[in-house]
C-alpha cells in the first residue's frame, strides 16, 4: 500500500469516527432532551398535586374552624361604646354546646332574632346577657334591676337605660338581652325580640381582631 493511499485509509476512518461521535453526541443530546421533557412533565404534576393537596388541606381547616369559630363584622351602633361598626369579631360557636356551658351575665352573644333583613332571613343580633333564667327583672328611673336589686351598668354608653319594665321573670332556658347604648338598641327590652332561646345563641364573642389597636380576648364586665 503506497503512503497515498495509507493516508487516504487514515482521513476515511478518522471521517468514520468523527461521524460515529456526531451520531453518539446526537443521540445523547436526544435523551437528554427527553429526560427533561419528562422530568418537566413530573415536575408540572407533582407540582398540581402539592396545590391541590395544600388546597384540599386548607378547605378541611377551614370546615374544621368554621365549625367552632364564626367571624362577623359589627354593623349596627347598639354595642357602642364597647364594640363599633365594623369591628371584626370571632364567635364561638361551641361556649355552650360542646363545652357545657351556660350563658353568664355580662357574655355578648350573637342571636337569631325574629326580626328579618330586606331578603327575608332572621337577622343576626349582637347583645349582652343581662337576665338569666328564673330572674326578676324590671327598669325604672334609668336602671335596671335583677331579683330587686340595681346592677352596675358603669360600661354602657350613658350610664342610662331608658324606657320602663314591669318585672318579667326569664323563662327557663332563656336570656334577657340588652344593647350597650341602650338609646338606641333593640334587643330584648322590644317585643319583636323579647327573650332569646338558648337555641337561638350562634354563640358567644370572645374575641376581636378587628381594629388591631383594640385586638384581644372579650371581656365580661361582671367578672372583672
């Protein structure tokens, strides 16, 4: 074999392998391609399926919650000056359902009442207990007065209940409910609300987030 054709022997397999490498190269490049292709691809659905179990984790949370909290926003002036409109409040659904309890003088409580809104549901009203079941109670000359004797009604708006109650005993399983600015509350005091049913309590506030400079635990005045 002459030199001539040896180199010519030598260039063919060197084309030979650079063409070999060209074909390795490409076809790693492909799988490659491929594997992050599919790799996108797990990665897409793993990610769907961490939000839709993030998702589902925070609906139970909030089912869960809902059942024992239930937020609501004042919108009425008949708490003042202790609660203002728009303040934004939790209410415990289970203070006397799950935990046994019973309503206390001095607990703000959020009812169904027997008056209705404009599209014809019961209205939600936020009182304080006053009476309790089998108590005396009546008003004269600006206060109120329980089994004969006037309580304390230094936290209200004025100081003042107006209007005059014969005495009215509370009916077992019973409040009396009255507003903080009594002037311009209609709460129990009103024949179109009268004395609210234990069964007619959604529950009790027992707490304020809403606005932050007034945010914590709700107070009993009568515990204090």
């Amino acid at each position: 074999m002459t030199e001539e054709e040896k180199t010519l022997e030598a260039q063919e397999t060197t084309e030979e392998l650079e063409l070999a490498e060209e074909v390795r190269a490409a076809e790693e490049a492909a799988e490659e391609a491929e594997l992050e292709e599919i790799e996108k691809k797990v990665s897409a659905r793993t990610t769907v399926l961490e939000w839709l179990k993030d998702i589902l984790i925070a609906f139970v949370i909030a089912v869960v919650v809902l059942q024992f909290i239930k937020p609501t926003v004042v919108k009425q002036r008949s708490m003042e000056p202790n609660f203002y409109t728009d303040d934004y409040l939790f209410v415990s659904r289970q203070s006397y359902k799950l935990l046994g309890g019973e309503p206390a003088r001095g607990d703000v409580i959020v009812f169904r009442s027997d008056l209705t809104t404009e599209d014809g549901h019961n209205k939600l009203l936020i009182k304080r207990v006053i009476g309790l079941p089998g108590e005396t109670i009546s008003i004269h000359d600006g206060e109120v007065y329980i089994n004969g004797e006037a309580i304390d009604d230094s936290y209200t708006m004025d100081q003042f209940t107006n209007g005059e109650m014969a005495e009215l005993t509370v009916p077992e399983d019973s409040v009396f409910c009255m507003g903080d600015n009594r002037v311009v509350s209609i709460d129990s005091r009103s024949e179109n609300v009268g004395c609210v049913p234990y069964d007619a309590i959604v529950g009790k506030v027992v707490f304020r987030l809403l606005p932050f400079k007034d945010i914590g635990v709700i107070k009993n005045p009568y515990k204090e």
